[in-house]
C-alpha cells in the first residue's frame, strides 16, 4: 500500500516538473492554450489515476464486512449495557427489601431478587426473603413487595433464618 502510494507521489510530482518546464518553455498564443489545456489534463490523469486501479469489489466486500461488524459489536455493547442494568437493579432492589423491611420493624437477613429473564428492560420477577424471626410482619412486607415492586405472593419466598442455630 505504501509503495503504491509513494509511485503515485513520485508520477504526480514527475509530471508536475514535466508540465513545468514545458509550460516554462511553450509558446503563446493560441498554442499557448492548447500547451496549458494538454498538460492540465496530464496533471489530472496523474491524480486520478489510482482510482483506475482500485478494486470496486474488494472495496464493497470490505465495506460490508466493516459494517457487518459494527452491527455485531453494537449488540454486543447493548448485551453488556442490559447485564449492568439487570444488575445495578437487583442490588438496588435488594437493598430496597430490606430498608423497607428495617422500616416496618422486620428484622431481615437477607433478600435475594430474581429478575424477568428475556425482557427488553429486566424487572424484578421473584423475590426470597430470609427473615431474623419468625413470620411477624410478613405480611406487611409482602404487601411492599406486591404493590411497590409488583412481586405478587406466588412468586415471594418466605425463610425464618436459623443459620445461627447451626
């Protein structure tokens, strides 16, 4: 690519001395004109003449390979960028269980969300709740959990922690 392009160079600044010196020399006039006409159209065919010698198919095969992969890598960026939010929203989620748990004077262990699997924008799908004692305000709590966070009963998971015990 480079020798191509240091030939280019070297026969364009050729044919600019060329038609230099003959210009330098030529006649005026009407000769004059037609002297200035023939080089400038030598200058021109110098400078375009890579485009003579470029390959149009490679040039579109390459160019829809090029694109190909900007789509493949935007997917991939997007893939990554919903990870970090279905992430960013359970921890926040989970954190949120159990303020709300501590504000209700339940004393939660841990809270444990699963997130909707497949969706455009991950919500919060199951949650399971290790509670410190028995199931004293877990009602209250899973009222919470349906109404703010639209975790219905069925798919909340009630634990009396008793690792301690062990």
């Amino acid at each position: 690519m480079t020798e191509e392009l240091e030939s280019w160079v070297r026969a364009l600044a050729a044919a600019g001395l060329f038609t230099g010196a003959v210009l330098t020399l030529g006649a005026g006039g009407r000769t004059g004109k037609v002297l200035r006409l023939v080089c400038a159209l030598l200058l021109l065919a110098v400078l375009l003449s890579p485009l003579g010698r470029l390959n149009y198919g490679a040039y579109a095969e390459e160019l829809s390979r090029q694109r190909l992969l900007g789509v493949d890598l935007s997917a991939k960026g997007e893939a990554g960028s919903l990870r970090l939010l279905g992430s960013i929203i359970q921890k926040r989620t989970e954190a949120y269980i159990l303020d709300q748990a501590a504000s209700l004077g339940i004393r939660a262990a841990e809270a444990r969300v699963t997130l909707a699997a497949g969706e455009e924008v991950p919500y919060p799908w199951s949650a399971e709740i290790w509670l410190d004692e028995g199931a004293a305000g877990q009602q209250a709590l899973g009222e919470v959990l349906e109404g703010q966070l639209g975790i219905p009963p069925r798919r909340q998971i009630w634990h009396v922690d008793n690792r301690d015990e062990n």
